[in-house]
C-alpha cells in the first residue's frame, strides 16, 4: 500500500527495498495527479522537509552508490521477499521500459540496468542473489531463464566450485535438463575445476534419478540418454565408468544423429578415454571399418587405432575426418603420427598426383620435396581440398601456390578467391602484375581475411599496382582494414578531397591519423562526426583538444573514453587537465591518476572505490610512463584498499590493477579466498615483476597444496604460473600430467618460460621415450639417441636441450619433416644453428640448387648462415629475401651479403630498386651506404618511409635517410608532427642496430 512504501522510504537513508517497493507500486496502480501532495504531506507529518524533486535525487544517489557498494547490494537483495524479487526480475530482465515515471519523477531505467549489469561486482551480486533466491521464488523453467541471461552478461569466473556446489540437487527433470544445457554452452568460458565441479553435480542428479528408476538394469548410470544430458562433461567420466556403459546404451547413443554432433566438441577428451569410447562403440555392434560408423565418431577418429588391414578409401575417409583434429587441445603429435600412418595406406599403389585431393589435412604433412614433385594439374583439381587446410608451413604454401598460378596462368579474383591460407603464397611480382581492377576485388575478399600473414613485400607490391592504377581517392577509398596502414603519408598529401568516409572500416597508423584529422576537422565544425570513427582519435593534438570548447568537451569526451588504447601517455595527460579546467567536480577519477600528485590527495573514503573502479578499467601501463608517478598512483590504490584484499568483490573493483599490486601486498594482503579468483586475473597481467611472480608462487602452494597433490584440473588451471615451480616440482607434474604441461609450453608467449620448466618438459618428454627414433646412418651415432618427430613436435622451445651431437644425429627423413618448426624454436645457440645448417646442407646439397621455399623454411636456422655461403644462394627473389629480413639477429656482416647477393641475382642496382623491394628488405637497408641511399628514388623511398622510420640502423644511414625523407617533404625545419611520426627514427638519429 501507499502507506507501507511511505514507511519505508526516508530522506536521509534510501533502501533497495523502498525502490522496489516503488516499482511494484507503480506497475500495479494507477499514477494521480494528487500522489505527489501525498508524498509530501507524509513527510512533512514525519518533520521531515523537501520537494519531489529531492526525492528523486534521493533515489539516484542511492542507486549511484549502491553501484560502488556491490556488497551492500548483495546484502540489501538478500533481504527483499518473494515479491520484491518478482519486481527486481520484471525490471532487471523482463521489461521493455527504457524509463521509469512517478509524476515527476523519472529515472532512465536503462542506464541503471548498464549501470548494474557492467559494475564490477554488480553481475557477481545478481549471480549469487539469482542462485540464492530465484528457486524458491519463481518458477523453475523462469530461473534457469534468468540464469542463463545473468551468466550471459556476467564473467563466468563466478561459476567457482564452491558457488556450484551450492546448486539445487532436486530440480524437476526439464528443469534439470535446460540447466544443464546452459552450462554445457559454458563449458570453454569456465575454470577445470568448475567444470568438473559441474560434472560432479551433473552425476549427482543422475545417479539418483537412476537409483529411482525401478527398470534399470544396467550396471552404470550412464545411459544413452544420460551421456547426451552430459554433452561435453563426459569428458570426466572415469575409464572405468565408460568399460561400464552397457552396450545396448552405447549403440543406442551412437545411433542419435546428435552423437556426431556432441562428440565432435569434446575437444580435451584424452586418448585413454578416446580408446574406451571406441572400444564400446565397436562392442555394441557399430563396425569401426564401416565409413557410415566412422561419419558418426566425432573427435574420437582422432584416436583411432584399428589399423590392421585397412584398405584405401577407409584410410582416406579416416583423413577427411580427422581435418577436424586440430581443436583437440593437446596431444597433436599422436595426431600426427596417426596421419602419417594413413597417409601411407591411402596412397598404396597410386601415385601422389592422383590421390592429392583426398588426402584432407594430412598433406601438410608432405615434405617439401613431395609437394615439389607435384604436377600442377593435380594441384589445381585438388585446390577445393588443399583451400580449407590449416596449419600450413610458409614453404609448402610457396610451392603449392607456385603450382597452382602456373596451371592458371593469369591471376584473377576468381582463382585467387579459390586459394584461401595459399593465397600468402604468391609472389610480389604477381601480385603486382595484376589487373588493377582485380586486384581491387581481391583486397575486398580473400586478401583481407589473410592481410597479416603478408609480407612486407607483397603488401607493398599490391597497393603500388592499386595506388598507381587510378585516382587516389577511388583507390584509397577502396584500400580496407589494416591494408590501409600501409599507404604511405605523403600519398595522402597529393589528396585533398576526402571525406568522412575514407577513415570507416580502416586502421590508420599514428602520422595518418593526425593528418586525417586535421584535414578533416577542416570540414566540419562538429568534433563527433570525426571522433565516432574511433580510429581518428589517435590524431588529435593537445592543442586541437584545448581549442574545443567546454560543453564540446564534456559532450564528446565519451569518444575518448570509448578508444582509450589507442591514446598515447601525452593525449590522455592532455584530456585530464582539460577536464580539470572543465569540469573538476566530474571528473573521471582515472585521469586523475595523470595530473600531479597533490590532485590524487583528496581522494579518500567513499571516493575511493569509484577511482579504484574507474582505473582498473584502463591499463595503467599505457596511460602512465613515468615510474616515479605510477608508484606515487600506486601507493593511493594501496591507500584505499586499506592493504588488504578480502575477498572477490575487491579483485572485481582491482580489475586490472592487480597486474600492479607490490609483492607485499600480494604476500600479506590478498585472503585466500580472494587469492582463488585473482589468480584468475593475474593470468592476464602483461609483465609480472619477478618479485610478484615469487609471491604468486608461495600464495599458489597456501591455496592448494603442495605441487605433488595437485590434481590435473588444478595444474590446468594454474596455466603459466606453473612455470614458478622448482624443477623437481615440475618434474613431478610433468610426469602426472604431460600433455598439460605440453599445452602450457606451447601456449606461452615466446621466450617467456624459465628454463627450469622448459628443462623438465625435456627430460620428461624424453624419458617417456615412445616416438619411433632413426639416427643419421652417414655420422658417428653410436650410442647417441636422435630426436624423433614425436619428441620435437611435443617439446616446443624445450628442443632447445637437444645436445649438438644428438641434433647432429636427426636422420634424414626426420629432419625434413621437422625444419620448419625446428626453424621457429628462440632458445638454440649458435652451435646448435650451426649443426642443423649443416644437416641442411647434407640433405638438400649444395648451397646454389637450393630453392627459394628452403632457404625460407630455415627459420631461425638460417642465421648461421656466414658470408659465402649467403653469396652462394639464389637471392633473386625479393619474397625469399623478405623472409630472410623476418629474422632480426643478422650482424652487419651477413646484412650486407644479403643485400649484395638480393642486387646481384635480381640484376638490380640500388637506383633501380622499387618500393616492395625496399620493403621487403627491411633491416637489410641499413647496411646500405650513404654513397648508394643518395640514389635511391624518392618516389620509392616516400612510399616506404613509414617503414624505414622504424629501422634502428647506424646513425651515418639515418642521416642519409633523413636526407632523403626532406626530399620528399621538405626541410626538417618545417616538418609537423604527422611527419615527424611517419619518418619516426629518422627523426631521432639515436639507435644503433648492428652491433
């Protein structure tokens, strides 16, 4: 009743309840013209004074802090009854009202539902709430409705084992399976605890509904009906659960046409379990040789083993399967294996020609020398196949691209949107030989879904055909994605007509982009239609900001905000002390973390949170440079956290500002409980400090143990931070758990692991010993063990404790098969470059019949490479010298070799030298001397000058390049600041790269 809202609602202290209250209220009567004299005279009967208008803000200010309170929330919707709760559902989920009136009161019910929904901690208060009373409240069907929309907008990190096992165990069947059924869609956004945390509800509800059930027979709860209920979760039934699956439930599983579909997504099913499964399937009936079973298997053809007697089209049909074995997470060296082996079944008595286009994705496991004796007939009818192959190496995709544009002679949009990944293959010239007009529609298509894995070079090569083919403004406009970074500044400058719409849909570097808005900020008095475009943000000066007007400002600072990352330190200082000046009551507290630190001192109590919020949505990395400010920030955020971390709803307002807390925080300051869900966090932290990474270690033992007793779940979950663990420690778990450990290894970003880890992912690896190992017949091998295929695809950058002698040992098939990926491994030192060069040199023969995909499958490999065994190879091609530039360990010495042979074998002089060879040079131009920079062409040299301002070459050549650059846009004097970004080191005259 009116009265009883009344009675709630107080002028000082404003509740949760009184504003749902209000809502019920208001939904179920009719709003009188004489309700606000009512509101009033309440009040004024309780001495207490003020207009409608105070109340409104009343309402505001509580649901403003309530937002900074996720606590209180928690604490204020565990106290609403069933009704209030119907209310919070109709209003938070159901309604379709964007605002809310009460007379004059209105409240913009949307952005209160944003509001919530995107607070940290807001979704975990809605999550826990929807859990706690959504069951005993609403009807089930509707709470698993709710759920699954919470879950939806919320991180799934709330799903944590302890909140899942809190979950109802006597739901109603439906209501059990539509359940599940949202889970099952969250199976890859959750922790492995949790998921076998689930798993284990899952069984519970279905081991009793098994019990009740008088007609079972079966001596296992996992019916047919039961495994589909499970979907990806029976991932974690025990070996021994599925050998105690009753046949007649396995075929009858296997005969649904959802199997497929189900088993087609256990993506970490292990081989153990992938035995067992085929095991049943083949008991109950279904014959694992027939081609309609093996359609049915899903993944599980990834661990197929019935190889005995196995005829051709079988092998081939097990192939076509297994394209989708890559999504396995782990154990692709089997994988692997398994397809060598059936690639050798299926081409029994045919030649490599004819069989081509039903081999699927094992052809990448052709050796070069295999694709090379391909003819190219056989590569274009088997084009369908070999365009949906993943996981190519650079080589094979040179030779079979080769093959194909020689069958088809003229390159055209239509065979070149035929080649998918291969398209990376074509050479420079041909790209630059095309018809312009294709060439366009090319860009448009399939280039730009394969645009960064183009070199330097052939990115070059196409957009000088484009560029040079028609006006600028129809070229340029038609140049999409991140191919337009590479258009150069000075092409911009001969065009000034364009307009808004050349910046939609593009990336621009930092020199365009300043430019782009200063020509454009010249059209249009109005800053949005330029800062919507978001990527235009990143050319805004300091001074362009203090020239906009405050109610301009305030208006669009929204566009800012929105684009953040792409802001530089100096931009977002500038907008901070804009604002101050604006505006210093309304400030965003993150900027405030910019200005001097007197300006953080007034920060304390209730205006903490929102700062601590605010700033754990940026990346403090990118918005501060300076170390002395970042650790005077850093000891307000410690302020305001008291020193401590209690508990999840602090890591949820950290955000990611727990990538910066100080090792003694993370020590003595973070609770266990919250330890459990920042983890979490810290696994996205860029660059942890070794002193943070050491208390992340002790903190992981407090949690969980010691090592030893992890269980896999637990060390799939740590990911990374393994990695922290002792050698012994991570001996033990690389023993329990390898394909984990593996996993981890090959996910970790490069050069980032320890080589304790790497040096126990070896010895485990090698000790486990089950690849077929071959050492080289023509070296001195006794009593030396050679790397096996099996061994080298397992152990990632770890293959860098290959001893010499035991690399020196890789038999020849061996090394073939691997060069490419042993190519990519960071941590070989010279001696074991200078070895596998060699092996090189002693399979392929001499240095000069090399081809262009073996020089470029070295890798790594090729920088042991001296100067007369580069001026023995054929360097002709700027996309075999443009591979070679990739690599950024060359000494001057070999830079130079590469440059002189690149000049020789083309036929070329330095003068004659186009834009795409200077691109695809790179770092090789800085071993150019200044007699021969001074004729370089300056319509050349402007179209790559953003490049070559990224070069760290000696300060002699960056003299000679900033010569050269005031060629094209004048005297240094007069130079503004989008040039002085393009031409970037040339600028400077600071680095030297060759040492």
């Amino acid at each position: 009743t009116f009265s009883n809202i009344m009675q709630r609602i107080n002028f000082v202290l404003f509740s949760c309840l009184a504003f749902l209250d209000i809502l019920h209220f208001q939904g179920t009567n009719v709003w009188t013209t004489d309700m606000p004299k009512k509101i009033m005279a309440y009040f004024h009967a309780q001495n207490v004074i003020f207009t409608i208008s105070s109340l409104q803000m009343s309402i505001k200010n509580y649901l403003e802090n309530l937002l900074y309170q996720p606590k209180q929330l928690l604490s204020d919707f565990q106290q609403i009854n069933h009704q209030q709760f119907q209310t919070a559902v109709k209003y938070l989920f159901r309604s379709k009202k964007n605002r809310f009136e009460l007379g004059n009161i209105v409240l913009d019910l949307d952005r209160i539902r944003e509001r919530i929904f995107q607070s940290p901690g807001g979704n975990r208060t809605l999550f826990l709430v929807t859990l706690e009373k959504c069951f005993p409240t609403l009807s089930s069907m509707e709470c698993v409705d709710i759920l699954s929309q919470v879950l939806q907008v919320s991180s799934v990190s709330y799903l944590q084992p302890d909140v899942i096992r809190s979950l109802p165990k006597d739901l109603p069947q439906d209501t059990f399976r539509n359940l599940s059924a949202v889970f099952k869609d969250l199976y890859d956004k959750t922790t492995a605890n949790a998921q076998r945390t689930l798993y284990d509800w899952m069984k519970q509800i279905l081991q009793k509904s098994y019990i009740t059930n008088e007609l079972n027979d079966s001596a296992s709860w996992v019916s047919a009906e039961n495994l589909w209920i499970l979907g990806r979760y029976m991932v974690h039934l025990p070996l021994e659960e599925i050998m105690k699956i009753s046949l007649n439930e396995m075929r009858l599983f296997i005969s649904y046409d959802n199997a497929t579909k189900q088993l087609d997504t256990v993506y970490d099913i292990t081989p153990e379990q992938a035995h067992a499964f085929l095991e049943r399937i083949n008991s109950s009936g279904f014959d694992l040789r027939n081609t309609s079973t093996i359609y049915r298997l899903g993944l599980l053809v990834c661990f197929y083993d019935n190889m005995e007697q196995m005829d051709a089209i079988v092998a081939r049909v097990l192939l076509h399967q297994m394209m989708k074995c890559n999504q396995l997470r782990g154990f692709q060296a089997d994988v692997y294996k398994l397809k060598a082996q059936l690639l050798d079944i299926a081409m029994q008595n045919q030649t490599l020609n004819d069989t081509l286009g039903s081999l699927s994705d094992a052809v990448v496991g052709l050796t070069s020398s295999q694709l090379d004796s391909l003819s190219p007939e056989a590569v274009h009818n088997a084009i369908s196949t070999l365009n949906q192959v993943s996981g190519w190496a650079k080589s094979q995709i040179m030779i079979l691209s080769s093959k194909y544009l020689t069958y088809e002679k003229v390159l055209s949009f239509y065979n070149i949107s035929q080649m998918g990944a291969l398209v990376t293959g074509i050479s420079t010239q041909s790209f630059h030989n095309m018809n312009p007009k294709e060439l366009s529609q090319v860009i448009r298509g399939t280039l730009s879904q394969y645009a960064s894995d183009l070199s330097p070079a052939q990115q070059q090569g196409i957009l000088t055909k484009m560029l040079a083919s028609r006006e600028l403004s129809s070229a340029v406009t038609d140049i999409q994605g991140a191919f337009f970074k590479e258009v150069c500044l000075s092409d911009l400058w001969k065009e000034t007509g364009f307009n808004f719409s050349i910046v939609k849909e593009k990336e621009l570097r930092k020199s365009q982009a300043l430019f782009l808005y200063e020509l454009l900020s010249m059209k249009t008095a109005a800053p949005a239609d330029l800062l919507s475009l978001g990527q235009l943000v990143k050319g805004v000066t300091c001074q362009q900001i203090e020239r906009m007007s405050t109610d301009s400002f305030l208006n669009n600072f929204r566009f800012f905000e929105k684009n953040l990352q792409l802001l530089s330190p100096y931009q977002v200082n500038c907008l901070a002390w804009k604002f101050w000046k604006a505006s210093n009551t309304s400030i965003p507290p993150f900027l405030l973390s910019v200005l001097p630190a007197q300006y953080l001192e007034s920060l304390s109590g209730t205006s903490c949170v929102p700062f601590l919020i605010s700033l754990g949505k940026t990346e403090l990395d990118l918005m501060i440079v300076n170390l002395h400010k970042k650790s005077t920030v850093l000891q307000k955020v410690q302020e305001c956290l008291n020193g401590s971390i209690s508990d999840e709803y602090d890591v949820d307002i950290l955000g990611n500002l727990i990538c910066h807390l100080p090792p003694a925080i993370i020590r003595d300051g973070i609770s266990l409980r919250a330890m459990a869900i920042a983890l979490h966090q810290f696994r996205f932290c860029r660059q942890l400090s070794h002193e943070q990474k050491t208390e992340i270690k002790y903190k992981l033992t407090e949690l969980y143990g010691i090592p030893k007793n992890w269980t896999a779940q637990t060390t799939q979950d740590i990911g990374p931070f393994v990695a922290l663990l002792s050698k012994d420690e991570l001996t033990v778990l690389a023993e329990k758990f390898p394909n984990t450990i593996s996993q981890i290894a090959k996910t970790a970003r490069p050069a980032s692991l320890p080589e304790e880890f790497l040096s126990a992912l070896f010895e485990s690896i090698r000790n486990s010993g089950t690849g077929i190992r071959a050492s080289d017949p023509t070296a001195d091998c006794t009593g030396i063990t050679a790397p096996s295929s099996d061994e080298i695809i397992k152990l990632a950058d770890a293959n860098a404790f290959w001893s010499v002698q035991e690399l020196q040992c890789l038999d020849t098939d061996t090394f073939t098969k691997n060069v490419e990926f042993l190519g990519t491994v960071m941590s070989f030192n010279r001696s074991q470059l200078i070895v596998l060069k060699e092996k090189a040199k002693q399979v392929w023969g001499a240095l000069p019949s090399w081809k262009s995909y073996h020089i470029v499958s070295l890798g790594r490999i090729a920088l042991a490479l001296n100067e007369s065994e580069i001026e023995a190879l054929d360097l002709s091609s700027i996309d075999t010298v443009a591979a070679l530039s990739q690599q950024t360990e060359w000494t001057f010495v070999q830079a130079k070799s590469i440059l002189q042979e690149f000049l020789e074998d083309s036929g070329q002089t330095v003068h004659g030298l186009k834009s795409f060879d200077l691109a695809g040079l790179g770092a090789n131009l800085c071993a150019l001397n200044t007699t021969d920079i001074k004729t370089i062409k300056t319509t050349e040299f402007s179209a790559v000058i953003g490049r070559v301002g990224l070069l760290p070459c000696r300060t002699t050549v960056l003299e000679e390049f900033k010569k050269m650059a005031e060629s094209v846009f004048g005297i240094a004097a007069g130079w503004n600041s989008s040039i002085i970004q393009e031409i970037g080191t040339i600028a400077g005259n600071e680095t030297d790269f060759y040492q």
